[in-house]
C-alpha cells in the first residue's frame, strides 16, 4: 500500500511509500480488505475482554461508592456521597474535553496504559495510606479522599473515552461489551462489598479486603488489555479504519498522476490544477502490486482524502485547528439524537444516583439500605445493557422521546426521601421498585445511543464519534451532579428522620488514641431484609418494618 507523506511541497507533489511488512500477519490486509474475511473472535475471547476494560475503568469508582458505609463512619454528618460524585464528575468532564480535543496527539495505546497507571497506583495509595493506616486526621482525610477520587478520575476517563473510541472501530457489539462491563462493574463491587462485610466484622479490616481486591482486578484487567490488543482481530479492524483515514480523493479541478524514481520504494504523487473534466470523475483505489514486474508498481486508484494545494509551514496548525472542526461538525450532524439521548439519560440517573439513594432511611435495614439500593441498580443495569444488544427497535427521535418520560423517576425516588420526617413513600419495597426502573431504563437507554451512533458515520471518524459520545455522557453527568446536590440541600439534615443519621444498630469500639478501631454489624440484618418483604408473626407478634428498630423472631 502507499501513503502520503507528511509534507507536501509547494509544486503539489506528495512522497509515497510502500508500506513495510507487518509482523502480525495481516502484511497485505490494508491492500486486500475486498479479498479476506474478517478473523473470527474465537470463544468470545475479545468480547469478554472488553468486559473487562469496560470493568477496569470504571472500578475505582465504584469502589469508593460501594464503600460508603465506611466513609459515613468515618466522617460523620458529611455528605460524602455527593462530594465524592461531584468531584469525579466534575473532573471527568473536564479531562473528556482535554482528551477529545487531543485525541490525535496521543496513542490510543498510551491514553489506556495511563489510565491504568493512575487508577493503580492511586487505589494502592488510598488503601495502604488512609484506610488502613489512617495516617491523617479527619479533616486532613477527608481531603486526600477526594483528591484520590479527582486523580482516579483522569486515568479512568481518559481510559473510557478511549475504550469507546477504540470498539468503535471494531463491530458494534464491542462496544455493547465495554458497557457491559461498566455495569458488571457495580455488580461485582456490590457483591465483593457484601461478602467482605459478612466476613469480616470489623469495619476498616473489611474495607481493606474489598479495596485489596478491587486493586487486583484492575490489575487483571490491564493484563488482558495488552493480551488482546495485538491479536489478528483487533489488528484487522483498526486496519480497516486507518485505511479510511488515509486515502486520497480529488477535487472536480485536480489532476493526479504517479512519478517513477530511481528508488524502487518510492514514488511521487503529483496532485495539480486542471480544467474541469469533460467525462467521468477520476476514481481512485489502493495500490496493485503487479507479480510480473521486476519491483513494486502502483495503481493510484480510489485514494479520498482531499487533493491540497502548497501548505505552508505557518498554516498547518491553522488548517489542522479547521479540519478538526469540520470533523467535529460532520458527527454531530449525524448524531446529535443519539447525544441528546445519551446526556439526558445520564442526567436522570446521576440527579438521585447515588446522592439521593443513598439518603434513604429505613429503620428496618439501617446500614444496609443503601448498599441494597445500590446493588438492585447496578444489577438491573447490567441486565438492561445485556438486553440492550439485539434491541432493533430503537431510532434516534425513539430514544430522546423515552429519555425524557424517563425523568419522572426523578421527582418519584425524591419523594422515597422527602419530607425527612416522614417521607411520601416510605416503605422500603418501593424504593427498591424504582431503583430498579431506573437501572434498567439506564442500562438499555444508555447503551443504545453509545452502540448506534458510530454506525451513522464513515469509518474515518469512528474513533472521534466515540469520543464525542462520551463528551456529552460526561455532560450529563456533571449536570445531574450539579443538580444532585440542589436536592440535598432542599432535603434538609438526615437528623429530622426518626431513624437518624445511623439507624442500624452498630457497635463501635474506640480505641484509647481516639480513630476508630473496629464496628461490628448487627447478626439481625438477614432476618430484616426477609421481614421487609414477607412480614412475620410469632406468638401473635408482628414485625413491623417502619416503627421497630430492632428485630427478633421468638
């Protein structure tokens, strides 16, 4: 194949080269595509990979989040759930935008490593330094967690926008798997946090186990990302895309031809002015490689990226700066409905997610309710983002119709939390119901627009369509944490409900140099969870869910 050089001369000549042979088989890919079939992903290997990275770059977070119950504790009557979603937010909106604007500088390969390298080392340092040895006091603590919370945010945006940008290019149920793995994320921190707090009694100990093993799953994650990224499949598609990027097309009043030189490597382009064509327009294709000739030939057929004019050193920056715009421009076009959606849905979800839910109160539960609450979404989301994959019934104007009806859910999980004193919906079955609603309307409402929208473009700005997508996902996140906390401030202290800050009855024991030593929950957290859904009666007793605030079973 030929490429165009980087500098092209003021007298319209471009410098061509062959392209040298790669060691990953695909040799002649680029110059064959019509010719071979794609590779085959081969047990699903890829796909579950990029489950994987999906999981990776979003773990980190959820593990702060999924951690909560440790942090109420450990900085009571704070609201640390909102600042730790802000700040995240805030910053990832922020890093998006640097990268989308950036996104040619760097490698894809060198962004994911980074994000890697930052989600890493910074959840080493919260569970060594903070966690477990407290090595600050409250305020100074409090501080160094939402710088960690900030710092994990820019590796595991910049490895997002980069994951969507990378399965963009490849068919669309990768990037179907990348949210697949978002969700399977929050599943599995919810179980691991679940299981580490059944295990072991004492608080800090079992945050330090749950963090331990989010550190080593994003390690495995990394591992598999660079076993997959040079294997025949990936490399075929990214092919295919870079292709696109690089062929040639001439204006109606351009003319080309190819000019032989003594180097059996190279050859010149010739691109210049000519009066219009009286016939057909000249079609362009990729080089031919001719057997019989004693050195490589070319047949400059079918190249579309547009013939130009002398470029000067002082314009490139300028028309660099012009083109991005453009390209910009041409994917909005394309698929602003698919952005409108994807903003709005993510909107809905981070205005009570996790702020809101994790300000439920039930006098049943205690501790245990906003871990519940979380779990059912982060499950019902995964199932949604499952179910999103084969959905044909989607279009553009559909998903923006039902993003919208979708922000009722709003106003319905803030009135399972207001009036404090005695909430609208109080009853813990009907918080449940709407986290639910909205794990699945999230998983499939937010999955769809993501897997859709680069179908609407040329390959060339595949990668870029990706990273667009995630732009206005950061955007809605960012507005619906910036609304998020309007709630809470209009909610009111957590102290005007019956319950309290803490109702869950817990046992803490403070060591003689004042930090918290260990917290162990109540045996009877199993016996409410089934009492909220299935009310018992012994001995003529009822368990009330709403008025007790401790359970027993005679």
């Amino acid at each position: 194949m030929v490429e165009e050089a980087n500098n092209i001369d003021a007298h319209g000549y471009s410098k061509l080269r062959a392209k040298k042979r790669s060691s990953d088989g695909f040799s002649n890919a680029r110059a064959t595509f019509g010719n071979i079939s794609p590779p085959v992903d081969s047990f699903n290997v890829i796909y579950l990979s990029f489950v994987l990275g999906g999981m990776g770059f979003l773990l980190p977070y959820n593990s702060f989040i999924m951690a909560m119950d440790y942090f109420k504790v450990r900085y009571p009557g704070t609201p640390v759930v909102f600042d730790m979603s802000l700040v995240y937010i805030v910053v990832a909106l922020l890093t998006v935008l640097a990268n989308n604007l950036l996104v040619e500088t760097f490698s894809l390969n060198s962004r994911i490593n980074f994000g890697y390298i930052m989600s890493f080392v910074t959840l080493i340092f919260v569970v060594v330094c903070e966690v477990w040895w407290e090595a600050w006091g409250t305020a100074t603590s409090y501080t160094v967690n939402l710088a960690a919370v900030a710092v994990v945010s820019v590796g595991c945006t910049v490895q997002q926008s980069s994951f969507y940008g990378y399965t963009s290019m490849l068919p669309s149920k990768y990037t179907q798997a990348v949210m697949v793995g978002e969700s399977t994320s929050g599943v599995f921190t919810s179980i691991v946090r679940v299981i580490t707090k059944f295990i072991v009694n004492e608080l800090r100990g079992s945050t330090v186990y749950f963090f331990t093993v989010s550190v080593s799953t994003v390690l495995t994650c990394f591992a598999m990302y660079h076993l997959i990224r040079r294997s025949d499949f990936i490399q075929f598609y990214i092919a295919l895309c870079e292709r696109a990027k690089t062929r040639i097309t001439l204006e109606p009043t351009e003319d080309a031809g190819l000019i032989e030189t003594n180097d059996a490597q190279y050859g010149i382009l010739k691109i210049q002015t000519s009066p219009p064509p009286t016939g057909t327009q000249l079609s362009f294709a990729n080089p031919a490689y001719e057997p019989s000739a004693p050195v490589p030939t070319y047949k400059v057929e079918d190249v579309v990226v547009r013939g130009r004019h002398s470029v000067s050193a002082n314009t490139v920056g300028i028309n660099a700066f012009k083109r991005g715009i453009q390209a910009r421009w041409e994917v909005t076009k394309s698929t602003y409905p698919y952005m409108i959606s994807i903003c709005l849905v993510y909107f809905a979800t981070l205005c009570i997610y996790p702020g809101v839910a994790s300000e439920i109160v039930s006098c049943t539960l205690g501790s245990w309710m906003p871990i519940l609450m979380m779990a059912l979404f982060n499950a019902s989301d995964l199932i949604g983002k499952m179910a999103a994959s084969g959905a044909r019934y989607w279009t553009g104007s559909r998903l923006v119709k039902c993003s919208v009806i979708r922000l009722v859910l709003i106003p319905l999980m803030i009135m399972c939390v207001a009036p404090r004193h005695s909430p609208k919906f109080s009853a813990e079955i009907t918080a449940f119901i709407f986290s639910v609603m909205l794990g699945l309307s999230n998983g499939i409402l937010g999955s769809v627009p993501m897997i859709q929208a680069p179908s609407k473009v040329d390959d060339r700005h595949r990668e870029l369509t990706g990273n667009m997508m995630t732009l206005m996902y950061m955007f809605g996140l960012a507005a619906g944490s910036l609304v998020a906390y309007s709630i809470e401030n209009a909610l009111g202290s957590i102290e005007e409900h019956p319950c309290g800050p803490i109702p869950f009855k817990v046992t803490p024991l403070i060591a003689t140099n004042g930090t918290l030593d260990q917290i162990h929950p109540s045996t009877t957290a199993m016996v409410n969870l089934v009492s909220t859904f299935f009310p018992l009666t012994s001995s003529g007793t009822i368990i009330n869910a709403e008025n007790s605030t401790e359970t027993s079973l005679i």
